[in-house]
C-alpha cells in the first residue's frame, strides 16, 4: 500500500481521510476495538470546525461563542472572531471522522504495530509493507519512543483528568476556572450535558482536585456524572523531529505542549493534511518546515501562558489583568481560534 497510518484518533482518521481523497492505497491500524475515548476538553476551535468542514465531516455538538476566564468573582469574556467553535463529544467526533473513512474506502483495522522496519523505498510493520507509515499514536507515541524521536523533558509533569455532568449548558462559551494550582475547562458537548476536565501539575482525585474550585463544584452540585474519570498525561511531549527515513509522526506523537490553550484537535487536523502533502510530493523534509509553521502559533503562546501562570501570585493575577487589559485577552483568543496557516511556497527565481 502507498500509506499505513497507526493510530484512529481524530489525528490518524484525518490522515486516512486526506490520503484517500489524494488517491493513495491507505490503511489505519488502531489496537483497541470499537469507538475510541480519551480525556480531552472537548472544545474544538474554530480553526478545527472549519478543517472538519472542508471534510465534509459534521459532528453533532453545542456551538461555542468564545472563551471565558473565570477566577472567584472575577470573569472576562472573549468571543470567536473566526466563527464559532463546537463542543462535540470525544467519541461523537470518533464516531463522525471513522464513518466518512470507511465511507472513502479505508481499512480500518484493529492491529498493533510492535515492529517498524524500514529502507529506501518503504517501510514494514511486522511484515505488512508500505511505500510510508504515519505513526499518529499519541501523546506517549511507542513509534516515536522506537525510531529513538523522544527528547526527554525536565520539568514538573502536568496531568489531565476529565468527567461528564447530566446538567444543561449554563453558558455557550468554553469556561476555564482558575484556582492556586490548577485549571477547570467547562465545555458544553449537548443540550444536557457538560465536559469538565482539571488540568493540574499536583497529585489528587477529581473531586479533590474540584473542591479547588468552590463556585464550579456549587453549580455542579446535585448532576449526576455521565460516565467514569478519565486521565492522560504527563502532557508535555517532546520529539526530537517530526520525520524519519519515511515515517512522519501526526498528532501528539509530533509533540506536545501542555492542553492549556485547547488547541489539540485543531493542530491535528491541519498537520494531517500536511503530512499527506508531504508523502505524495516525497518531501518529508517539507513536512518538517511546514509542522513547525503550523504549530508555531499555538506553541509560544502555550508557552507563555504556562510561563506566566508558573508561580501562585502570576495565577492570581491573570483574571484581573485581564479584565483591566481586554484588548489583549481577546487578541490572544482571537490568535489561538484562527485556523492555523499553511506556509507560502517560496517562489521560483525567475529571468
């Protein structure tokens, strides 16, 4: 086949989608059955919206008007500039991008990749061969960790935990709750129910971690959780280079920064498209430049908010001066909810 893609994320299926549409012989392998969850905040960016529009992909949600910041008393608004966003369910968005895969004709089957070999003219997993392998695996990628991509990172590792509540929207816009040592990003995914995902650096339950958060844990007292906890981490994943030899790594297997600005899905969809760019004109160095032009954005402005939130009096401040600066608030709302740009070509020399 032209391409094996490993992994049936949102990364991986967006992938499939492209590579098919470009008329490649693709295949996905993904190692666990049925319908795959993952803690996720569940907001999708417009940037995101539009990607799975041009996909022709609809996945049933609540639509977002922006981004609120909350800490105690104090709140601050920012809306979407560039359309709305859609809070969709982790495993409605699974379910919607894995439909319009196997409706192109993909094979989606339920294997592990253990053994990645590979040469000048192709690669083989565990004796299958491919012209290319695109290890969309995520965030503790075994294929980045074997081709030796990994690049450790020092740093107090940060953790995702994620529970549903049976309780209607309160708010169309994605809250993010601001307590000493962690985060509460409350998205509305349907007409009674609500994500709540607590992004913290500090060992504990949900609930001890929600107990950080007395004004969310009021709202949210007498909704009966929808479903168990589920976690992720440690977020931050580094890799030495997004290639090698004919692998291309999509998705969180390309690195990782933290889920604060929420932009996971969105980075995904547009590298997506770009790998395939790269495997039907073979140059996967291309891919490299164009990775880091993509991700670019969302990654110093990752940066400098984790930057700025570091110590506890930084965190304190963020909502005030946010309130006092809303131009600003709303700039880096506006930057992070931009579909991300794909690079100009540079032009030829001509005469």
């Amino acid at each position: 086949m032209d391409l094996l893609v490993v992994g049936a994320g949102p990364a991986g299926l967006a992938t499939a989608l492209h590579a098919a549409r470009a008329g490649l012989d693709v295949a996905v392998w993904e190692r666990r059955a049925g319908t795959v969850d993952k803690a996720c905040g569940e907001g999708l960016m417009p940037g995101a919206v539009a990607a799975l529009a041009a996909l022709g992909v609809h996945a049933p949600g609540h639509d977002l008007r922006g981004i609120r910041y909350v800490a105690g008393p104090r709140r601050v608004d920012a809306a979407f500039r560039a359309g709305p966003g859609r809070g969709v369910r982790r495993t409605t968005l699974q379910a919607a991008l894995r439909e319009a895969v196997l409706a192109a004709g993909v094979r989606v089957e339920q294997r592990t990749a253990r053994r990645v070999e590979q040469d000048e003219n192709g690669v083989r997993v565990d004796g299958t061969r491919a012209g290319h392998l695109v290890a969309a695996d995520g965030l503790h990628s075994p294929i980045r960790r074997a081709l030796g991509l990994d690049r450790p990172h020092r740093g107090r590792p940060r953790h995702g935990l994620r529970r549903h509540y049976l309780v209607a929207p309160w708010s169309d816009h994605v809250e993010v709750h601001w307590a000493r040592g962690a985060e509460a990003y409350v998205t509305p995914v349907a007409d009674g129910l609500v994500g709540v995902a607590v992004l913290t650096g500090a060992r504990g339950s949900f609930d001890d971690h929600l107990a950080a958060f007395p004004g969310l844990r009021e709202r949210l007292a007498g909704a009966g959780p929808a479903g168990p906890v589920r976690g992720a981490g440690p977020l931050r994943q580094d890799a030495r280079a997004r290639t090698a030899g004919r692998v291309l790594l999509v998705g969180d297997a390309a690195g990782y920064v933290d889920a604060l600005t929420g932009e996971g899905v969105a980075l995904a969809l547009a590298q997506a498209p770009a790998a395939v760019r790269a495997v039907v004109g073979g140059d996967l160095a291309g891919y490299e430049r164009e990775w880091r032009q993509l991700t670019r954005r969302c990654r110093w402005l990752t940066h400098a908010l984790l930057g700025a939130t570091r110590t506890p009096l930084a965190r304190a401040a963020l909502v005030p001066v946010a309130q006092r600066l809303p131009w600003l608030f709303r700039a880096g709302v506006d930057a992070l909810s931009r579909p991300a740009q794909r690079p100009a070509r540079a032009r030829r020399p001509t005469g």
